[in-house]
C-alpha cells in the first residue's frame, strides 16, 4: 500500500549563518555507492544549503551496484551523516524509494533517525500548489516489464561514466571544460526512441488524473522545469553527472540549482591541493 503524506506544517527554523536558505529542497540520482556518485559536489551542497523540508526522490543509494561490488567512501558516509544532522536539527526529511533502492520499499512508513520513508507523498508549495512527488521508474517501460534490460543499461551507463573521467582528464589538460560524453549519449539513446517525452506525458497524466497542479520526479538524469498540458512538471536531476536539485524559495517560486557550475573551479582547485 501507498504511504502517502500532505507536508504542510509550519516549522520554525533559525537561518544557518552564510549558507543558502530554502522552503524545500528536492535531490534525487546521488547513487550513492558507486564510483560515479559525484560525492564531494553532493557533500558540498549539504553543507551550503539548509531547508524547512528536504526530499530525497530515488536512486540515493545505489543498491543494484553495491550488490556487484562495493565503493563505499568515506564521504558517502559524510553524506548520510550529514542527512542524519539535518533531521536532528529539525529538517524534515522524506525518503522516496527509487528503483535503485527499492530495497527500502520494504520499510514503507517507518522513520529512521528522523527520515520518512514513503513511496510517494504530496508537496504543497507556499503558494498553494499540490505537487507529486515521486522518483518514476513506476513509469518507465523498460523498469517495469524488462528488469534484465534495465540492469544491463545501468551497467553500460557505469561504463560510460568510467570512461567518461578519462575523456574530461584530456579535455582538462588541453584547456577545454567539462563536458559529459556519458550524459550526451545517454540523451541521445534515450531521445531516438521518444523515451523522455514518454516518460514526462506518463508522469503529468498521472499528476493530473489526481488533481495535482504538478509532478516533482527523477529517474532519467535530465533535469528539467516545464508546463505539460497545463501540469507543471518538475525533474530535479541527478548527481552523477548535471549536480542538480529543485528547490522551492519561501514564496514558492521554484528553481533548478546546477551545482556543479557554481563550484567545480573551487571544488576542482581543492583537488589538486590534495594530491
């Protein structure tokens, strides 16, 4: 069965002292557990960016790839410790299953150290909008009726990635800047068959069959903000390869962050003063 959850409780919440402040925060496609989670990005945000309510919409931990070998890190430990000190501090934090961590659809409704775990819930904006929030894979063709298609997509995509890192690490020292050739062919593999546009359709009929004003997900990697037949549909991305989330400032207006813009020369400059 469903859990699902209205958040419309008022909160108070003292402003962290130079960080960024939000309404809510939306992440989803950390991955975390494999080589590609960009975790330093991720652990980054966390700490420069604090909210009244905090959505982790699928795929955070990559469940499918820890089962073929282990990459746990000591800052995917950072990471969830950091989740952990939000909910302590009075954030409040739901955990929306996604595909790649379907095994905790099997704790649907139960709390660990302050974290919701739901299947799905309902957002209410400042403004007055109801939006879904769910991860997607429910929508996605492939997920549902090709399980073994799925899982050796993920594996060609953990290639990708890994040879991704050595095409940026030539692109960096002839001076040119980042640019994901994973990313661009998954789009394009995705984008020859309509797959993206039958995933956001699926998702805003399914939005407004319930009488949403819009639909938060993840899933595909791609983020995005746009109106689809008068539902407003809303990706926040992933953090793999765009460092991406959907946050919702306190007079409900929302935005996509593209975090690893803003920081990638500081984070990148840090690097180096490690080796």
């Amino acid at each position: 069965m469903n859990n699902l959850w209205i958040t419309k409780e008022k909160l108070s919440y003292d402003e962290p002292e130079g960080k960024h402040r939000y309404r809510s925060i939306f992440i989803s496609d950390t991955h975390i557990g494999t080589a590609g989670c960009k975790s330093d990005f991720l652990l980054d945000f966390l700490k420069h960016n604090e909210s009244k309510y905090l959505y982790l919409v699928g795929d955070i931990i990559d469940g499918w790839e820890l089962k073929k070998s282990w990459n746990w890190m000591q800052d995917h430990n950072d990471i969830i410790q950091k989740v952990l000190r939000k909910a302590r501090k009075g954030t409040k934090v739901f955990y929306i299953p996604g595909n790649h961590d379907e095994f905790l659809r099997d704790y649907l409704g139960h709390k660990f150290g302050g974290i919701s775990v739901l299947y799905e819930t309902v957002h209410r904006t400042a403004d007055g909008k109801n939006l879904l929030v769910l991860h997607g894979d429910k929508f996605d063709g492939i997920i549902m009726n090709s399980r073994w298609l799925a899982e050796l997509g993920s594996t060609a995509y953990n290639f990708t990635i890994f040879i991704n890192r050595w095409f940026n690490a030539a692109r960096r020292k002839l001076g040119y800047p980042y640019w994901s050739l994973s990313a661009y062919l998954k789009l394009k593999v995705k984008s020859a068959g309509g797959f993206i546009e039958n995933f956001e359709r699926a998702l805003v009929r399914e939005a407004k069959r319930r009488g949403m004003d819009g639909v938060v997900c993840g899933h595909i990697h791609k983020a995005d903000m746009k109106m689809i037949d008068g539902i407003e549909y809303l990706n926040d991305g992933d953090w793999v390869e765009s460092c991406t989330a959907l946050v919702e400032h306190f007079d409900g207006r929302l935005e996509i962050i593209h975090w690893h813009d803003a920081v990638a020369p500081t984070l990148m400059m840090a690097r180096a003063g490690t080796r």
